[in-house]
C-alpha cells in the first residue's frame, strides 16, 4: 500500500515565469500592425467540440484564434471559450517539468525531475505491479484525443481498463438509451438537424450557456426561420428566454411529462401511423402502458398544466417529423436517466423523426484506416466483468465503478493514468474515494497541461503542450459532411512540456513494447494515413480542413426498408434486451425526492465562457467570469434574509459546506431549486486565478444515484441549504 499525502504544487515549482501580469497578461493583440503575419490550422481544443481553426501571430507572437470558414463544427466562428485559446498557451500557472513524488525526512513533497527519472520510475512500477498482480490490473482515465496515445501503451502492456467520465457522467445513457430504440447512439458532434427543425423540444439543456458551438449555430437559424421552442426546465434559461412555451417542471419530474406527451400522441391518433407501422415494434404494449399517464396525472408529479401538456404535444406533431426532440448532453441527473433517455427516444420514433429532416440525419466519418501496429495483447482477464459485471449492456468503461474498484488491498486495480481529466470535481462526491485509491494504488500517474485537484494524489505528474504546440490524431468525427481537420504546432512546447505521443512512445520503448510505436516521429503517422484518403500532411498543413464526398443518403428515402441495429432489426419502443436483462423494457416513473425544511434542489449548469472546472484560471477567461453566483428565488432569499450580492455558504444535509459564493436573487428559478455554475471552487495553490473563488457543486453531491442499466452518477438529487457568510472566505 502506498499512502500518498496530498500534495499541493507549490508556487516555487513554476513560478518564476516570464509573463508578468495576472489579468490581460496574454500577448494577445488588438490589430496586427506592421509585422509579419502568419496562419497556422489547429483544432480547438478549449471544449470536446474540437472546432477547427486558425492561429494567427505577428512577428512571432500569439495575436489570435479564429474559426475555420470550412469546418461544420464552428462554420468560420470560435466560441467565447474558443477565443480563448492563447491564454491557454501563456498561463503563466502551467506545468512546466516532471514531478516526482518524494518522501524526504518523513515529508512528502513534489521534486522536479528530468523525464528520463520520471519515466524510469513509472516503467519500474509498471513493472513490479505486472509481475505482483498482473499486467492487466492498470487502469486508464481520460478526457481528449491524447489520451488515445496512453490507451495504446497500456493495451500493449496487457491492461485494457479504461473510462472516459464524458460517459459515466455526461453521455452514456442516452448512447445507451438510444441504442437499445435505434441500434445505434446519437454521436458526438450530436446528429441532431437542428437547421431543418420546425420544433425542438429542450429538456433541462445547457444550450445556449455550453457553447457547442455548431449546435447554437444551428438552433438560432431554426428559430430564425420560425422553429417553435418548447424549453422544459426548473430555471428559465437562455434557451428558455427565446421560447414559445417554457415549462417550470419541478425538478425530478421529467418522465412523468414524456410518459404524458406520449399518452396524448397515442390516444389522440397524433403519432405518425405509416413511420412507426414501417419501422417501430412494441406499440401496443407501449400504448397499453401510457394509458395511466395522462395530463391530468402528469400535473400533479410535475405542476405542468394539463392544457400546457396538451398544447406542446400538439405543437410537436404539428411540426412533424421536423420535431427534435434533443436528446440533451449532459444527462446523469437522477439515475432513471438511460430510462429517461430511452423516454426520449420513444417519442421521437413516435414523431417520425429519426432519419428525416428536422430530426435525425445519419452520419458518416472518412474511412481513415489506422497506422499498421501489431495487435495488442489479449488481456489476463476481462477486466468489464470483474469491475463491471452489474451493467452487462454497457460496453464501455464507468469511471465511478473504476474507483470503486481500486479501493483497499484485494482492490482489481492496482494503478492509474490520470489523461485530462480531473477527476475529484468531475466524479461527484467522490472525493474521499479517490483518497482512498490513491492510498491503495501502486502507481498514479497525472498528465495535464495545468495542476489541477488531482495531481495532488500524483506519484508522477507529465507536463502536456497545450494544444497551439502540438500534433495530435486528426479530428475525423462523423457528421454531416465527412471532414478531416489537422492540429499542428503553431509555437515551440513551453518549458520542458511535451505531447502525449511523445511520452506514450518514450514508455512504450522502455517497457520493451517499441513495437507498437512503430514511427519515429507522429508526422509520419498523419501523413501515411492522408495519403490513404488521396490527401497528405503538406497539403493539410495548407488547408487545416478538408471535406470529404459522402457515401450515403443523410436520411431515409420514401419508403425505404432500413434494417435497424436491434434484437428485433426494428425500432424498439419496448425494449427487448431490457427485458432479457431484468429492468423496464418501457420507461417507468419514480417520483423524486424531496427536499427537507430548509433544503433546496441543486441545480447546475455552464456558462459560455469556462468548460467546467479546465478553464478557471486561464487569464482571458477568468476575465470574462471570475467566479460563479447561486441563484435563489425571492420568496427564498427572503427566508434567509438574503439578498443580491451578499455572500453563503452552501451546505449539503450531511453538513458539507461549500466555500462562499455570491448570491443572485432572481425570478428565473423556481423556489424549491437553486442553480450554480460548475467548475468553479478550485482548492489546488497553484493555480492562482482560480483557487478558491466560488463554489464547487460536484463536492456537495450527497445524493448521487447510480443508473442500474449504465452505471453512471445521477447528480441531480442533491440539496443544499443556504448559510449566510461575512466577508472571509
Ligand atoms: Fe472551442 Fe468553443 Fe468549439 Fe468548444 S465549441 S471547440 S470551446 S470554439
């Protein structure tokens, strides 16, 4: 057992820095004057939208970033985030060189060492926990491409462990949801044909406030061209603010209102006959199933009224099959969520809307085939039905059940990699879990561009390039337009940073595993595959994106027999391997709970200017949003003698305190909730914009529910009180 005290980066380790201010502090300039200008492509990597884009310097020097006009992602337009990439670059709080945890006269402390240490000491632990318990016991945590280059060096090692939180905290059960309706997920950049929609229907979406940015793009010309917006949510969002309907839903309810929108397409005939008699199976036990929840019953779970119910439902099918009903992004919020999400799914197989314009198209990618490499080997054992065997119909990993999986000393995991992610404000409520892992652990190794609250438990932290100095896999993701886009190096790695390529390389040679990194530099992996696709690196060293002839129709044609990914080869509205599996195989409703005196629901959401947690500190960000607010209704404010601009502490019912956040009294959240930004709350020293302005919400999470068909955390079921704070922080 290795017991691992928290160790905050000290200032000492990377100050010292040569950008002197902390606020505008970037070289960022406001024209280019009358120097030498150059462009370089790169691919945003502020979000996981990965936007293509163009590095623009004078003389030398970062002046600005802006969308590609080609590329689908962003058409020719950066986000609020996007625009701040160079301060990404210039945070003067980056790593800068290895750490290496040390434990000197009883002190543990972080030492800086040169990578030929630090990788020495990662291949001896490697080594000494394959020969102790197996090569198949390490375990993977990542959150962006680079981690791809990690995968790839533990496979080859034998362990085949690996969990992206963007599925276990964010999208997995509606990939799941949709999968066990349609046979397949709805994809990330989302299929969704918001540009041809004439209704979309939100339901508690960031939309608006997370900026993925060719979704907004699209949204806002739907409704430009006269789309009706039915916007479901406890708070009135900006989504809402643009709105035919907005529905003030109490919080928890929202399958009790899918369940009576269905009941109204049914029974009023409203559906599409020909769509669901063509495609779709289990209407009748579906319609047997909805007879309960009509409006009058969904009233009183979700204080909608009957009439509201019926009139969006109309509205919907009116517009159909060019009604979206958005499947959301983010949503792990209650633990029904694959059910919710499979709710979802069911009315829009109703709606006719999966594969017709409005709707759902149907994506493709390049066929980009992959660099030759010897297969990995097959792991000692499968590690999904050690650490996962409760969610058989999950394919991936789950982050929260990895966690639980490396705690104590018959744990299966034995060591991590840590990729971009950080995993205490990410994971909710499970700080004192991944506490308990480190100190089981043989081996945590972090790698980032920035300290973050997870380096702390670090026994070797590897400083990454930020993505303006790097080469990374080409961003090849299915859409509409097949499109390749290629980041590349626009300045020199900072410091002694490095890609992930490089060090997943450097590893994989010591470890006697080279074979798998049969290149010597990544350009040469980007150019044979452009030359594949009849393209090359030096041409797309020109272009920055290139798009691509589709080979397929992006939706059904008339009539056409579409042969679907299920047990049944049709549409499942009754969900056939659910019920192989021992859950619901049509959606149910369980009523939330409530709040004790005094508690209230605790929402949370985005904000256009951060991604979550990663861009607090960055100098032009923070500028934009320095810290987050709570939200409080009125009546609320007025019960804790609150008002706009004072400070609380939020505390959960287990009597966890945030630290102060500033109060924002307003009507546009309903009395039993209050709503936060998340990302906000850092405690790591060594980010010095961020450290300890605002409110962490993942840390008050007491409530988490856990989805029994995917596994993820549910986050919406937590409450907080309000705790009037002075002026300390
Ligand atoms: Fe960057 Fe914004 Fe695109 Fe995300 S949506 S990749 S932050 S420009």
């Amino acid at each position: 057992m290795n017991r691992r005290d928290f160790l905050k980066i000290s200032a000492a380790l990377g100050a010292g820095g040569t950008l002197p201010t902390l606020l505008g502090g970037c070289a960022t300039q406001p024209l280019p004057g009358s120097g030498q200008v150059s462009t370089t492509p790169t691919v945003c990597n502020m979000c996981f939208w990965q936007c293509a884009a163009t590095l623009n310097q004078e003389d030398g020097r970062p002046w600005k970033v802006v969308g590609h006009p080609d590329d689908p992602h962003c058409d020719g337009r950066l986000c609020t985030r996007g625009t701040g990439g160079i301060g990404a670059y210039e945070d003067r709080d980056r790593l800068r060189q290895p750490l290496l945890r040390v434990n000197e006269g009883g002190q543990q402390r972080f030492k800086p060492v040169s990578w030929d240490a630090a990788f020495d000491f990662i291949v001896r632990r490697m080594n000494e926990t394959g020969e102790r318990y197996g090569k198949d016991r390490l375990a993977l945590f990542s959150h962006g491409g680079g981690g791809d280059h990690f995968h790839r060096l533990l496979q080859a090692f034998g362990s085949h462990a690996y969990a992206h939180p963007s599925f276990a905290q964010c999208r997995g059960p509606r990939e799941i949801g949709f999968g066990l309706t349609y046979g397949e997920g709805v994809g990330s950049p989302d299929r969704t044909d918001m540009a041809n929609s004439r209704c979309i229907v939100l339901i508690g979406s960031h939309i608006g406030e997370n900026l993925h940015n060719s979704q907004v793009q699209t949204m806002i010309r739907a409704l430009d061209q006269g789309a009706t917006l039915i916007t479901v949510d406890p708070r009135f969002s900006v989504a809402a603010s643009k709105s035919a309907h907005w529905l003030p839903i109490k919080p928890g309810t929202d399958m009790a209102l899918l369940l009576a929108w269905m009941n109204v397409l049914i029974n009023e005939g409203l559906y599409d006959h020909d769509y669901v008699a063509r495609y779709c199976t289990g209407l009748e036990q579906l319609t047997a199933h909805v007879q309960p929840f009509n409006p009058e019953w969904a009233y009183l779970e979700t204080g909608i009224e009957p009439t509201v119910i019926r009139a969006t439902a109309r509205a919907m099918a009116q517009a159909a099959p060019a009604t979206l009903v958005h499947p959301g992004r983010h949503v792990t919020w209650y633990g029904d969520d694959t059910q919710r999400s499979r709710a979802i799914a069911i009315l829009n197989a109703l709606l006719g809307s999966w594969g017709r314009p409005g709707g759902f198209y149907r994506q493709e990618k390049v066929e980009l085939p992959p660099f030759p490499g010897p297969k990995p080997p097959k792991p000692a054992s499968d590690w999904k039905t050690v650490v996962q065997a409760d969610f058989p119909l999950v394919g991936t990993g789950i982050s929260n059940q990895l966690v639980e999986h490396s705690i104590g000393d018959d744990a299966f995991i034995k060591g991590w990699f840590v990729y971009a992610t950080n995993l205490p404000m990410t994971l909710p409520g499970m700080t004192d879990k991944i506490k308990a892992a480190a100190e089981s652990l043989e081996l945590m190794v972090v790698v980032d561009t920035m300290p973050a609250e997870i380096t702390g438990y670090a026994d070797v932290v590897l400083p990454e390039c930020t993505y303006l100095e790097r080469y990374d896999d080409l961003r090849n993701k299915p859409e509409r337009t097949p499109t390749l886009a290629l980041r590349m190096p626009a300045f020199e790695p900072r410091h002694q940073s490095k890609p992930a390529w490089w060090m997943a390389k450097q590893l994989g040679e010591r470890l006697g595993l080279g074979r798998y990194f049969p290149w010597h530099d990544y350009t040469f992996v980007l150019d044979w595959q452009l030359k594949q696709v009849g393209s090359s690196l030096a041409e797309m060293q020109r272009l920055g994106v290139k798009r691509f002839a589709r080979k397929t129709q992006p939706y059904f044609a008339e009539g056409e027999a579409v042969r679907f990914n299920t047990p049944s080869g049709r549409i499942e509205l009754y969900a056939s391997l659910l019920a192989d599996t021992g859950h619901d195989p049509l959606p149910r409703y369980t009523p939330p709970e409530r709040p004790p005196q005094g508690f209230y629901h605790l929402n949370y959401g985005r904000a256009p200017a951060h991604t979550f947690g990663r861009t607090i500190n960055n100098p032009q960000l923070f500028e934009l949003m320095p810290e987050n607010s709570i939200w409080v209704h009125p009546s609320a404010a007025a019960l804790h003698r609150l008002s706009s601009g004072d400070y609380v502490r939020l505390e959960n019912p287990d009597g966890k305190r945030s630290n102060r956040v500033r109060v924002r009294v307003t009507e546009r959240i309903r009395p039993d909730s209050v709503f936060i930004v998340h990302g906000f709350g850092h405690t790591d020293d060594r980010q010095r914009l961020a450290r300890g302005v605002g409110a962490d919400d993942a840390a008050l999470m007491h409530n988490v529910k856990i989805d029994p068909i995917m596994g993820g955390t549910g986050m919406r079921a937590s409450f907080v009180t309000l705790i009037k704070s002075g002026g300390v922080s």
